[in-house]
C-alpha cells in the first residue's frame, strides 16, 4: 500500500459519518489534494463551537460563507456579523470561474452556483431590520458588568432596578435609566431612603458618567422598543432553507462596548429563550463571530466570566458559536477550550513573536504522523486550511490540511441597487423599524416632577397670598390705631379741655 493510499483510508475512516454532514473540502498529503478524501463534519457536533482563524487574506472570510452556505441548505439557519461589509452576495449565485470548476474537480465534488434566503439586520443607523433591546431585560446583574461598576455601584443599580419594578416605572432606554438615577438623588432622596437605605450622589454621578461613555458609542440606538425576538432567527424558507442573517457592523469597529453589549445580550437573551435541547442530531441555529477579537476587546473581567459562561452553557440550547479572527490568541483560553472544530488558514513568520504563536497554535490539534504541524501553518495557500474536528461520539477527527470548497453564492457584495431591492423584500422589516417611544421611566417621573413642583409653586402662592393679607390687615389695623391714638391725643389735650370747658360756662350763664 503506498503512502498516499495509507493516508486515504486514514481520512475516510476518520470522516466517517453516518448521520447528516457538511463537507467541507478533500485532504491534503504532500501538497497534493487526494480527490474523494473528504473532510466532513457531522451535523451532530455543530454546537459544539468551533474556530476559524488565519492571517489576512488567506480565506477565513470564504470559509465562514462555505459553512453558512451548506448549514442554510441542511435547513439550519445562521448568524453573521458582516464588519468588513464584504456578506450581503451571500443573497446572489456565483458566476462561476475555470479556477472554481478545477478546485472542485480536484476535491471531487460536483460545483452548484445559487444564491441564499437573506435577512439583512442593523445595529445602527444603516439600513436594516433594526435590532433593538431594553434596559430592563437586561437586568442589573447584566447591565452591571457592561459598565463594569464597582461592588457598590452594582448594588445601587439593584436597587434601582427594584424601585422601578416596585413602582411600575419601565426602564426601556439610556434616558429613562439616567431619568431614576437623578431622582434617587434629587427630588425622590427621602421616597427612596425610606424603603431602600441612603444611596450615595457620588456613586449615582459614577454611573451616569459610565453611561454617557456607552451613549456615545451609539448604545442609545441599540436600548429601546421594539425588542428583537431571538426567535425571528429561526426561521427557514418556503424551500426549507434556513434563512442567513447578516448583521451589518462596518461602522462598529471603533464601538468595541457597543458590540460587547450586544453580543452578550443576544446570547443570554438565545440562552434564556430558547428550550433546552440535550444532544440533538442537529443545531438549531449557528452565530459566526467576524473580528471576534471586538467581543473581548476592553472587556471587564466579570463581562469575561460572563461570556465564558454563556459559551460553556449556550451548546445545550442547540445553538453554536463560531469565533472568526487572525490569530487563535485573539481569544480567552476559557473560550478557547470550549471549541470543537478548528478550522486553521495559514500564519504568516514575520517576527519572533509570530513564530512564538504558530508554535502555540500547532500544539491546540492533534499530532499526525502525515504531517509537520508547523511547518504546514505557514506553507498553506489562500482556499486552503489545517481542520480538526469531532466526530459523531465526540471525539478529535484526524488532523487534515485541506483544500476547501468555493462558495456557491457570489464572492464580493451587493449592487446598492441589489442591496435595496432585498431590504424591500424584508419580512421583518415592518415589525421592528416602526419607531415606538411609551410612556416609560422617564416620563413618568418628569409628570410627578412636573406636578410637584407645580403643587410646591401653589402652596408657595397661598401662603404669600395669606402673608400677604396678614400684612394688610396688620397695616390697616396700624392705621385704624394711630387715628384713635390721635383722637384721644386731641380730646385730653389741655387746649381741647379749657375750650370745652369754656363753651360750658357760657352755656350755664
């Protein structure tokens, strides 16, 4: 049996599979594709997480379009943040090229241009199903380490959070928090002090400064009405593909809070929403998380333990979580630990510290006795990868340097005019750009602020009403005694006396 027979059948035992799978490409061996030698992934182990990671231009991007493609065909639909802007031709066939039909007659697998079920989502101001979330699902706890307050701070926020619930005062959007923060320190102080204890200025002032901070990295688009339902990512169409949904984040990369605060509220509001599924034979939706670096990125330590949380917990949902970046590094080693499916592109030896990092990348996949690990990481071309995954029992498939398949839908983007006509065709469009602004905290507390000072401004003007009556009366009252004082002055004068006495005398004569 010679060498490239041995490592066939080492493959194919490897890939084996007996339920639904992906086909990702054809195994490698000394730089040759062995056609037929597929790399498949089994359905079943999907959400078990996974990782593609490669330098720039090596062809992570094509890979997560490959992936998305094949899972929207299997009827599972699918996640993605587009902040290179280069996904929306997901919605369009490819038009197919002499390279393509090669890569594939190598690999062994017939080539099939078509275009996918697209729904275009927004966090921003750009045009989109809008993707919106309130304060108050996101909970103290939550919101607490976004913000990544002190031990105190957090408490004050649950009291915050309590008063509102307590007194039917909804928390919806960055005002309305900011609305009951003052008020717990200004015209509310005693209502609170006395149910909830003394809530310290400074504390409040630190927290509205932290919230500010988030306001201007666009958060207060993203807090608000109408909340997006996770289960409007479910959703598969008339042919029973799963719909692709493409976040659209290419103004997002100076925002890292921003994109943290969505990202780890969508995957706890996914956890909380969605039943629990144990070990199913398929995934009920897949995320693929572009520049996954952007997620951790100033990230608080509690927020960190947060996401680990959610990714150790996230899989019983049904759900997988695909971090896509440069280099394995970019993420925890909590998170790290957790991913089932690495797809590795080629790294690139420019410095001691690159060649430090594809010695620690080799030593994450299995040892194979085909191949020089390191040496294969950076002698990889464009299109083509060092894949690891599970197999249907849960355990490491063989190590394959693999040429992957083309995308069937067009490598490049949209036409604005292409890109147009599908936010047209939204379906979800006209339930969550409607702009919609209830009566909430922030109202709320204005009125009884408003009634207040305006009951505070009556009474003022009674009493200087009585004030001013008592003056007049007092004035009158003055006046009414200095006459009878002079009257009497007059009548016991000794002038007044004589005169009188004089008019009786003449009388009596």
């Amino acid at each position: 049996m010679d060498n490239h027979q041995e490592f066939f059948d080492h493959i194919n035992k490897g890939y084996t599979t007996k339920g639904d799978f992906i086909t990702l490409g054809a195994a490698m061996h000394n730089g040759e594709t062995i056609t037929d030698a597929h790399v498949k992934i089994p359905l079943k182990t999907l959400n078990r997480h996974g990782l593609i990671a490669g330098a720039t231009g090596t062809g992570k991007t094509k890979t997560l379009q490959v992936l998305a493609e094949n899972l929207s065909e299997q009827g599972i639909p699918v996640l993605l943040m587009d902040i290179k802007g280069d996904l929306s031709g997901l919605a369009a066939a490819s038009p197919g090229h002499p390279k393509i039909d090669e890569r594939h007659e190598k690999i062994g697998i017939p080539f099939e241009a078509k275009g996918f079920p697209v729904e275009i989502l927004s966090l921003s101001e750009q045009g989109g199903v809008r993707l919106k979330a309130t304060v108050s699902e996101f909970g103290p706890v939550l919101f607490s380490r976004i913000l990544d307050v002190t031990e105190t701070q957090a408490g004050i926020m649950a009291i915050i959070f309590k008063y509102c619930d307590d007194n039917k005062l909804p928390l919806l959007d960055l005002k309305d928090l900011k609305k009951v923060l003052q008020y717990a320190t200004g015209e509310g102080k005693k209502d609170l002090e006395k149910d909830y204890g003394r809530i310290s200025t400074a504390s409040t002032g630190s927290i509205l400064r932290k919230i500010v901070a988030l306001e201007q990295q666009g958060a207060d688009l993203f807090f608000g009405e109408r909340s997006f339902d996770v289960n409007d990512l479910c959703r598969v169409d008339d042919n029973g593909r799963g719909f692709i949904n493409i976040i659209r984040l290419t103004d997002i990369q100076d925002k890292p809070k921003l994109f943290s605060t969505f990202m780890l509220s969508l995957l706890a509001e996914v956890y909380s929403t969605f039943p629990e599924q144990g070990d199913s034979g398929r995934p009920e939706l897949v995320i693929f998380l572009d520049e996954a670096h952007l997620i951790f990125k100033q990230a608080s330590n509690a927020l960190m333990d947060q996401i680990e949380s959610i990714v150790k917990l996230i899989r019983s949902k049904g759900v997988g979580l695909y971090f896509v970046t440069q280099n394995p590094t970019d993420v925890p080693d909590g998170v790290l630990g957790q991913l089932g499916l690495k797809v590795q592109h080629a790294l690139r030896a420019f410095t001691a510290k690159d060649r430090k990092a594809i010695k620690l990348t080799a030593e994450n996949y299995p040892i194979s006795e085909f191949y020089d690990t390191k040496e294969v990481l950076t002698s990889l071309g464009i299109g083509e990868a060092l894949v690891s995954a599970l197999d249907e029992k849960g355990k490491p498939t063989p190590l394959a340097a693999t040429m992957l398949r083309a995308p069937m839908s067009r490598m490049d983007i949209l036409s604005d005019d292409e890109l147009q006509t599908l936010l047209k065709k939204s379906n979800l469009s006209k339930k969550y750009n409607e702009d919609i602004d209830r009566e909430s905290a922030y109202e709320i507390l204005t009125e009884k602020i408003e009634k207040a000072e305006a009951e505070e401004a009556k009474v003022a003007a009674k009493k200087e009403r009585e004030k001013l009556k008592r003056n007049t009366s007092k004035s009158k009252s003055r006046r009414t005694s200095t006459t009878e004082r002079a009257v009497i002055k007059v009548l016991t004068s000794a002038t007044f006396i004589r005169g009188a006495l004089g008019v009786l005398n003449k009388l009596l004569r």
